[in-house]
C-alpha cells in the first residue's frame, strides 16, 4: 500500500508543480519505511516532525 499510495502522491504533487510533498504528523512506526524511500525526518522546534521529500 504504502508504494502506490506515495508513488500517486508524487504524480500528483508533481502535476500541481509542488517542489516537496511532506506527510504532517507521519505514524511513528512507518518513519523508517518513509525514509527508505527517499524521505527526510525534519524535526522543526516544538512542532511534531513531518516526514519531507523532494518532488523530481
């Protein structure tokens, strides 16, 4: 689920010309599965960190 729910996330963040696609407030336990396809954990100060990715 998660591949081609975030590979229609890109496609359409792209035709929206979005530079970067951020998952707000991401399930703690699928960081690790966001992160090994191309996420980067932010960790802005005293907010919950957003799992961030730039849009090719």
């Amino acid at each position: 689920m998660i591949p081609a729910g975030l590979t229609a996330l890109l496609a359409y963040a792209a035709v929206l010309g979005k530079g970067e696609m951020r998952l707000v407030e991401p399930f703690a336990p699928l960081v690790p599965a966001y992160e090994a396809r191309g996420f980067l954990l932010v960790k802005p100060r005293g907010e919950r960190p957003p799992c961030v990715r730039k849009v090719p």
